[in-house]
C-alpha cells in the first residue's frame, strides 16, 4: 500500500470555523490532490499540487486553500466552514501526471 | 473538456453471475484510463489500467479492454464473489497539455448476494 496518511479520520466542526486537513505521503510523489466525495456527484477535484509550492485550482476550489511547504506534506484549508462542505474528503498522489494515482483512507467532515 | 460517463447502477447480482460496467469517455489526445475499486469505509483502490488503445488491464479476475474506435472501457467480470460488492470508478488521464488530474464517472455500486 502506499504511505498515505490522511488526519484526520473524522472530524465536526461548527459553520463558520476554519479547519484544516493534512495530507502526509512517504513515497516522495510531486503530484498531490485533494479530492471531495459527495452522493451522486463522485470525485471531484478541489486542488493539485505539482510541487513543493506549486498548487492550482480544480474545478470545486471556491471555499477552500492549499499549501505545500514539503514534498511530503499538502494541507487544505477550509477559511471558514459551511455545511455545503460536508463531506468526504480523499487525499491522492501520484509519481507522474498521467500515471495513477494511491488514495488515502479519506476525512470524513462533518460541518454544523 | 473531458469527461466520463458510467452506468450508475446500482447493480444487483448473485454470486458467480457475470458482470459488465459499461463506461465511455471523451477526451483529446490519448488518454489512460483507469478502473478503481472502493470498498466500505475505505478509499479508492487502483484495480486495472491501460494506456493506449487495444491495451487490455487485468486484475483480480477482472477485466477491461481499451477500445478507441468507440471510446469505452468497459469492465467485466465472469464470476462474481460477494467480496467484490463495492463501488467501481472509472476514469481517465490525458496525456499531454496541461491535465494534471484524473476526471472519474460517478461510481457505480455493485451489489452482490449469496
């Protein structure tokens, strides 16, 4: 399995909070992606990382930040939180932009 | 822009029956595509892959042939365990340009029963 570990598992926070989720790969990856798991929507992109400080928008990003100040660490950050961002929250790297990608076991966020 | 396009079950099936997921794509250039499986409570597994056209991936008795002529990349199975009820996803990666992602289908939900 690849060493992809996401924290937290779980996690309520209340609307308006700030939150932040860690992303820590040991497979020394460039690429890096949060995705978001909703019903009857699937994977959805929120933001990429191609290298240490180089991120870029998917197509759901409005709400939420990204940093990379290591090659083994992608945080995201929700600036303040809504219950629209309630969901599943998937972590992914990859070696190369077009091979696959290894997926963390997921956060599970639950915004009240 | 690229997209996927899955059946959204959710399939029923009992066990040792044969399974199809059918899936079509559109994208430029040549993409990979990709199958992934995800169990309960847990993330996306890799199950199979291809990378051009003709290519068949293969895995865990599952099956799916990359078919350029009529842009799909359907899985199947020929006898299906009750272990393989989960969520399948598939998806694709184009390469060239500027894609950094994987765009993937809705997921389809396999049910299998004794």
């Amino acid at each position: 399995d690849a060493g992809i570990t996401q924290s937290p598992r779980h996690k309520v926070t209340e609307t308006g909070t700030p939150v932040t989720l860690r992303c820590h790969q040991t497979e020394n990856h460039r690429y890096m992606y949060w995705y978001r798991q909703d019903p009857g929507h699937g994977l959805r992109l929120i933001h990429y990382s191609y290298g240490v400080k180089d991120t870029d928008k998917g197509e759901v990003s409005d709400g939420y930040s990204v940093s990379r100040s290591k090659t083994e660490d992608f945080l995201l950050t929700l600036e303040s939180a809504t219950s629209s961002q309630t969901s599943v929250y998937f972590c992914a790297i990859s070696e190369e932009r077009n091979t696959e990608a290894f997926f963390g076991q997921g956060t599970r966020l639950t915004v009240v | 822009g690229d997209s996927v396009t899955q059946m959204e079950g959710p399939v029923t099936l009992s066990e040792e029956a044969f399974l199809t997921i059918n899936c079509t794509y559109t994208a430029t250039g040549y993409p990979s595509l990709f199958w992934y499986v995800q169990y309960p409570g847990e993330g996306l597994q890799l199950l199979l892959k291809a990378t051009k056209a003709d290519d068949k991936g293969s895995n865990k008795g599952f099956e799916a042939t990359y078919r350029k002529e009529t842009t799909s990349f359907h899985l199947e199975k020929g006898s299906v365990q009750v272990s393989d009820s989960a969520v399948y996803f598939c998806a694709l990666s184009r390469s060239g340009g500027s894609n950094y992602k994987l765009t993937f289908g809705k997921g389809t939900l396999l049910t299998v029963n004794p």
